[in-house]
C-alpha cells in the first residue's frame, strides 16, 4: 500500500540521483521525478521531462499522481549562477515559489528544499559560524537562497506550510558536481581516482565546511521523518561533516596511496569560497531533531573510491 507520493524537481542533480537510490528502496512510496534535462541512464523511478518553473505540468502531475510531498532540488548553484546571475535569480526564486504555490494550492502535507553556506556574508568568513547571524551573501546563488530562507518562513507563518530546509556545506559524492564553488572535491577525487593530475580553482589553504552525500541524504530522511514544533520547523537547520581544505585532501589522498600531481590557479571561485565561514554550528540539527554526521574525510574518500 503506497502510503507517501513524492514529487522531486531537478531530479538527475547531484543530491537528487542520491536522494532517489534511497528513497526507491521503500516500497510504500511513489516516486516521481522530474528534471530539465532527460536522463542520460535509466533510473528506477518514473520520470517527467518538466522545466520547474513551468507551474501548470508541475500541476497536472501533482494532480495526477495525487502528490502529498515535494522535494525541491531544482537550482543553479554559485559558480555557475555568477556567470549569469539574473537567469540564477530567475530559476532559484521562480521555481521556488511555484513549488510553494502548488504545495498550499494542492494541500500538499510537506515540502524539502536545500539552502546553502553560500547564504552567509563577505564581512566575515568566521569559525563555527551561527545558524542566525546578519548575513549580506556575495553571490546571486546566496542572495537568491536567503530571499527562499524568509520566504520559507513567510508562507509557514502565513498559510501553516510544513516546509523544511537544510543549510548545506560542500557535498562530497560519487556523481558528478553541478557548478558549485566546492565541486574541487569532488573533481580532485575523480582525476586521482583515474591517475590524472589536478587543477584546483581555488588556493591549497582555503577551508570551507564539507559533508559527504549519504550524510545528507540521511539527514534528510531523518529530518523529513521529525516531529517537529511549529518553531522548530521555521529555520533552514546548518550541518556539516568536517572542514576541509585542498591541500588537506590532497594530503589524505596520498595517504591512502594516490599520488596524483595536484596544482594550484585560483579563479573567480576564490573569492566566493573567502565569503563563506570555514566551519559552521550546527547544534540546532543536534538538539532539535537529533542530526549527527557518519563520515569523516577518510571514511567519506573510501566511499568516493572504493
């Protein structure tokens, strides 16, 4: 007996092929996901080709497959959004708001979508950064987040919208990266793991929070799973694995015993990665609904190369 019908956008997205392997395993769940762009392998779900800023496809399917929740992934993420900022805010903030449209329109019970670190300022790049401090982001990625961020808690306080969000660090994972700002890590990983040299964009000692895949895909089970109070649900949650540097990973790398050359030419990304905190708290995933990391660096790389 289905029990739980899931709408994901941007599904074919680092964390949404993630998200999609665990949750297909469930057998009281439909899954329906969707994305821009078709897949280029067969995935075990059913799946729409559908941009997410188109609201009536996004709505006919909600209707038709009788959607009681939404994973909103669908996004352009910070490198990638600085090279044409006004489409970031378009996409980010549009598809944003029709998801939250359909989901209060539809009575849909619960909606996911991901924030970033990218949402903290360029007037500080501080250790165990709060989950609340002023914050002045220096990329359209950022700003388009945050603008979600009081949003989300607009239309929770406004029409009761079971809404939930996580403040991601760098994603550490097998796929590929989609134009963030620490997608090295997983590029650094990918080239040693084939025996090819590396070219990281940005400098070896620049430390940014970090936490692999299937942390976040448990945490967000987890999360999504939490009986939480109405205030407990009005934030986007930080939690991170572990800080990581370049040169850090490249020195476990060759602890585990792959020497792959690794070279150094700061690009655009440098200054991005210098207005986000190097460590951030995250007490509150703690306290209130019990998130607690698996993976450290070298659990996390054995996993990347198995």
């Amino acid at each position: 007996m289905i029990k739980q019908r899931i709408l994901i956008t941007g599904a074919l997205g680092q964390l949404g092929v993630s998200l999609i392997r665990v949750l297909s395993k469930r057998s009281d769940t439909y899954i329906l996901a969707t994305d821009i762009n078709a897949p280029k392998e067969e995935i075990d779900v059913d799946f729409e080709c559908v941009n997410a800023l188109d609201t009536n496809r996004l709505e006919e399917l909600i209707v038709q497959h009788k959607i009681d929740c939404i994973y909103h992934l669908a996004a352009i993420l910070s490198a990638k959004g600085e090279k044409n900022p006004f489409q970031s805010w378009h996409v980010n903030v549009n598809s944003f708001q029709v998801t939250v449209e359909l989901a209060i329109k539809h009575k849909v019970q619960r909606v996911f979508w991901p924030s970033s670190i990218a949402v903290y300022g360029e007037d500080k790049n501080p250790i165990n950064a709060p989950q609340q401090v002023d914050m002045n982001p220096l990329t359209m990625y950022g700003v388009s987040k945050l603008a979600c961020e009081k949003l989300m808690i607009y239309y929770h306080q406004k029409f009761n919208l079971d809404i939930r969000s996580l403040r991601l660090p760098g994603v550490l994972s097998s796929d590929p990266a989609g134009g963030g700002t620490t997608d090295y890590a997983v590029e650094m990983v990918q080239a040693v793991k084939n025996g090819k040299d590396y070219t990281c964009f940005l400098a070896p000692q620049t430390e940014l929070p970090m936490i692999y895949i299937d942390d976040v895909v448990i945490a967000i089970e987890q999360f999504m799973e939490s009986n939480l109070s109405n205030q407990e649900r009005a934030h986007s949650y930080n939690i991170m694995g572990f800080s990581l540097t370049p040169a850090m990973l490249e020195s476990q790398l060759h602890k585990m015993g792959y020497p792959a050359e690794v070279h150094y030419a700061p690009d655009y990304r440098q200054q991005i990665a210098e207005s986000w905190p190097r460590t951030i708290q995250d007490q509150f995933a703690r306290d209130h609904w019990g998130w607690a990391p698996q993976f450290d660096l070298e659990k996390s790389i054995k996993q990347m190369i198995p």
